[in-house]
C-alpha cells in the first residue's frame, strides 16, 4: 500500500482506505468495483482477515498465554473466507485457527473446510436429539450449557468428553437494546451453568460417565478498551468455576474466554488494546493449568467486508436531505439487530469536507429500512456508489431474503494487489 492510502477515519484500515478522497479496496478503486461486479455487492479484503487472527495470536503469545484461537463460525462461513482461514496455519501450530460452530450444518461447514479434532469446538444452545446424533460421532470438543443439555448428552454418548458452559452472572462490552447482557449476567439467561449448579452438574457427569475436560464462558460483546475492567470480572469468576471442577478432580484441560472482541463502530470509540485483553487472560486463566482458548467472530472479520450499494433516490423530503439505496437491512441488519450506528461511505468522497444530515434508507418495504438518520454525509446524487463498511462478519450469514432480496454476490481480494475469486 503506498503512502496515499489514507487510513484517519476511524473505519479505514490498510485495506479500507481513501485514496485521492475516494475510496479504496484491498487496493482498487470501490466505485470501479460496484461498476464492473453490479450492486448491491459484497467485497471482501480477505489480508484484513490474515492481520487481525496475527495480531490475536502474537497478543496472546506475548502475554505468556498458552493459547488456542478459533472463529465463531456463526459470524463467518462462507467457503471462500473459510479456505483462506484453513491457509493461515498448519494444523496444530499456534498458527492455525480452530472453528467454534453452533449447529450441525456448521459443523458439517467445517468438517468440508478440513477441519478435525480438537480444532473444532461445539458450543450451541437448546440442542436437540437430531442435533446431538449428528454431532457426538465426531471427536470434536463439544460444549453444553445447561443441567438439561447435559442429561440429554449423557443419554445420547454415556463415556463422552464434554465442555460446561458456564454462566458468570456478569457481562462486558456492549450492553444492547436490554440493557443488560443477554448472554450473562445478574437476571437469568438461556446460557451456561450458574457456579451454584456445578455440584450436580458434576453428579450428572458421573451417572453418565461423561468427563469434564473444558470449562467456556462467553459474557462479552464487542469489548473495546474501557470494557476490560468488567471482562475481567467475568474472567474471575469463570477461574473461580473452573477451579471447583479441578479440585473436584475433573481433568479440565481446556479454559474457552468465548468471543465478544469489538471494533469501534463510531469516531469517538476507542479500539481494544489486545495485549490488555491478552494480559487479562493470562492473569486470570493463564495460572490454572489449561490451556486458554478464544472463538471470536465480528473481530477477525467484521472489518473485513464492505457491502457496495447504488443511490436510487436522492431528494430532499420536508427538508431533509433523504438517500435511498439498493439495498436493505437485511444486508447488513447490525443496527435493525444489535443496535449498533452504521457506517456510511460515499466513494466518490468519502472524506468529505461538507456534509448535509442525511436519512439514508434501503429497498425493503418497510418503514424500519433506515440505515441511519442525522447522518452527516456528503452530497449524493443518484447513480452514486455508497459503501457500508464493517459488513464482514454476521452479515452474509443472517441475511434474510424479505421481499424477495436475495443473497448479492461477493468478490473476496486474497491481496492487495489482485482480485481474488469472485
Ligand atoms: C459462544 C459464542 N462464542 C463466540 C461468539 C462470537 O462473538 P463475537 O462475534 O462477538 O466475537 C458468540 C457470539 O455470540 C458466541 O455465542
């Protein structure tokens, strides 16, 4: 990347940059992209992938941590960004990264992707006998979160090594429409085993002969760095379980921080420090025994992906400057689902210096299709190419075709130089 790529907006990073104030791709120019592929399209700068698992992996090794990463594969899966993952590392080097799925068609997605073993953690929720059949033949590192889940596994696979999940009763990072985490905290959630439980837990463990060899807990979303103080709390908590399960003489060899690593969604966030988060394991989890795993999902990818869109209305309506799109929420639903601010780029300018307070809208037929309101954007006309940025994780997975909007297409960059497949 030369010295014309402009990486100040909080957004921008080497591959997502603005080049003589328009913006750039993996290195190409994103309108010539929207012009040559169509709209709506996802593009995909899949370097940006390789550079966030490194800058995980060498935090994590720097804190003293022995480690095992994985991705949500909840946030990820298609094939193209699952083969450039299964590049990164050979299998069993502190390179590679594992697969957490959380169904059978996941698992089915990483055993295709030449994902085995160990690598592959399950953790999922509410699951069925039809899920656990397909599940408990595969020597995979399987995850239950509740008294309930446990029982039904030991029916299915008596003699299985098998995951607790765990609840900490407490939450970090982004709290969302409730408030609260709705993964854990002080109110009752549908996951994990509360610490009051783990004796029983322990004494359904034995009925069925199942033995415990991992304790995971996933209390956070996207953390950044004013969050760690309570990520740290969670982790407390999660050693202070894991240590009943040792001392009862459980051979857990395996401590599992979950995902929730953030990026910063607007100009006044700050970004997560990693070796703090790193230092917050090691300090918490990293003395016990077990090795400390990871599964994050929007951070090794949310940054990765930028969707490209069309203008096809652009007027102003009671006096406010109004831009409508070709494509919808459900494209990119982090605001409709998360309640998070998306980010609007106008490609042709996307550092603008004068901006109007835009409503910017999309093609589904529902009056909640508002990408944002009160957002300063740069003068558009019809005919222009409007970028969301940060649409590389969840995004592609959640899509639902509402009012026949289907799946776009997308075109993944494997450098910075050439196009990769589309
Ligand atoms: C169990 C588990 N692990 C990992 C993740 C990934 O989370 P994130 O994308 O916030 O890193 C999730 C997401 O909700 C999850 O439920």
């Amino acid at each position: 990347m030369t010295a014309e790529c402009d990486t100040r907006a909080f957004w921008a990073h080497p591959g997502l940059c603005v080049t003589g104030g328009r913006l750039s791709i993996a290195g190409r120019d994103a309108e010539a992209i929207a012009l040559e592929h169509g709209t709506p399209l996802y593009v995909f700068d899949l370097c940006r992938v390789t550079e966030r698992v490194g800058a995980l992996q060498e935090a994590l090794a720097r804190a003293g941590l022995r480690y095992v990463t994985r991705f949500s594969m909840k946030a990820q899966r298609e094939p193209e960004v699952l083969a450039h993952l299964r590049r990164l590392g050979p299998p069993v080097t502190p390179q590679t990264i594992g697969a957490d799925v959380c169904s059978p068609v996941e698992l089915a997605s990483a055993l295709t992707g030449g994902w085995e073993g160990d690598e592959i953690s399950y953790t999922g929720t509410n699951v069925s006998d039809r899920d656990f059949e397909a599940i408990v033949a595969h020597p995979i590192r399987l995850n239950v979160d509740s008294l309930s889940q446990l029982r039904r596994l030991g029916r299915h696979a008596p003699g299985r090594n098998v995951g607790l999940r765990v609840n900490v009763r407490c939450g970090a990072g982004h709290l969302g429409r409730s408030g609260g985490s709705l993964y854990s905290s002080d109110r009752p959630t549908k996951f994990g085993i509360y610490a009051e439980q783990l004796p029983e837990a322990i004494g359904i463990a034995r009925e069925h002969g199942l033995v415990l060899t991992s304790l995971h807990f996933h209390a956070s979303s996207y953390l950044l760095r004013d969050d760690l103080a309570d990520f740290a709390e969670t982790a407390r908590r999660a050693a202070e379980m894991a240590s009943v399960l040792l001392q009862a003489g459980c051979p857990i060899d395996e401590i599992n921080a979950g995902g929730g690593l953030g990026l910063p969604v607007a100009p006044d966030q700050e970004a997560l420090d990693l070796d703090a988060y790193a230092a917050v394991l090691a300090e918490h989890l990293g003395t016990l025994g077990p090795v400390v795993s990871v599964e994050p999902g929007d951070f090794l990818f949310g940054e990765s992906g930028v969707l490209l869109a069309e203008v096809v209305t652009a007027e102003d309506r009671l006096g406010v400057p109004f831009v409508g799109l070709d494509a919808g929420w459900n494209l990119a639903p982090d605001r409709f689902i998360y309640e998070l601010p998306v980010t609007c780029v106008l490609c042709r300018d996307a550092l603008p210096e004068a901006v109007r307070l835009t409503t910017i809208t999309g093609n589904i037929n529902e009056g909640d299709d508002v990408f944002a309101e009160g957002y300063p954007f740069a003068w558009a006309h019809e005919g222009d190419i409007v970028a969301i940025v940060k649409v590389g994780s969840y995004c592609q997975n959640m899509l639902a075709p509402h009012c026949g909007r289907t799946k776009p297409p997308a075109i993944y960059f494997v450098d910075r130089a050439q196009a990769g497949k589309g």
